[in-house]
C-alpha cells in the first residue's frame, strides 16, 4: 500500500516538500536513530562533499542492503526530470559517509554499469515494488550508486 502511495501524482507532487522537513524533524527528536522513511524500508542519511560548494551535503535516503554491508542507492528525485543534486556530489567525491539508526561510517559510492543494471533492478523491486516506475515517469535514466564500506573509521 505504501509502495503504491508513493509513485502516486500527489505523493511526487508533495513529498520533495513535505518529506525533508519531517526527516529532519524526526532525526533532530531521536538523535538520528530514527529515519520516517526508516519505519518503512531500509534508510540511511548520506554524507556526501557538494560537487559545487564543496560543503557537506546530508541527503535522508532509502536503499537496497546487499551482502557484505554493501548497499544501493537510487535517485528517483521522487521522478522529477532532474537528477538529484546527491548523485551529482557522489560523482565528483565518490568517498563519503552514511548514518544508519544513528552509526555513521565511511563509504565509496561506485555507479551502478549497465552491465548489471537489470539485475540490480530486480533486487531493488523485490524490496519495493514497482520502484522502477519512477524512471518511466521521470523520462531518464535513474542513476543508481552502489555503496561499499571502507575501513577508515574516520568519516
């Protein structure tokens, strides 16, 4: 139900405006434990260096766990026809970082290739259900980042 709610008009309509302030909201009343989008699918922040500003950027996402700690990203821009400014900043500055339930820990961001893009469609719509009618309404090409953690503790 959730998943049908969100590819809806209104939600891609609203949600871009209504749903950061709640992220933050929440995150600021639990410490960053808590994610609103964590409640119902796997969520992380993530920490990138701005492609432009060179600023640090915190963008609340959903991903796709995958083995050995790796996970996937997806900028669906809630299928407006730009891509977010994230996947910009992950492509200048690949190192960043994310927070999962309030654990931040370092993170090399990788596009996904074409070579493996229809598999890892199908592991990102068993997770969420009909996730890739986000790039049909878009009219591009989602870009998609595989996230692997890194040993440096530093991030």
């Amino acid at each position: 139900m959730v998943a049908r709610f969100s590819r809806t008009r209104f939600f891609r309509r609203v949600g871009p405006r209504a749903m950061p302030p709640l992220e933050r909201g929440i995150a600021r009343l639990t410490g960053g434990r808590v994610q609103l989008s964590g409640l119902l699918v796997p969520s992380l922040v993530l920490h990138t260096i701005g492609a432009v500003s060179g600023l640090e950027r915190d963008t609340p996402l959903m991903y796709c766990p995958e083995s050995g700690g790796r996970m996937l990203v997806t900028g669906s821009n809630f299928a407006r026809e730009t891509h977010p400014a994230w996947t910009a900043n992950l492509l200048a500055h690949p190192d960043a970082a994310v927070s999962v339930r309030g654990r931040r820990f370092p993170v090399h961001a990788t596009r996904v290739g074409a070579d493996e893009l229809e598999q890892v469609w199908e592991a990102l719509e068993r997770q969420w259900p009909g996730y890739r009618q986000y790039e049909r309404a878009s009219g591009r090409a989602l870009r998609i980042f595989r996230l692997e953690p890194v040993a440096d503790s530093k991030a």
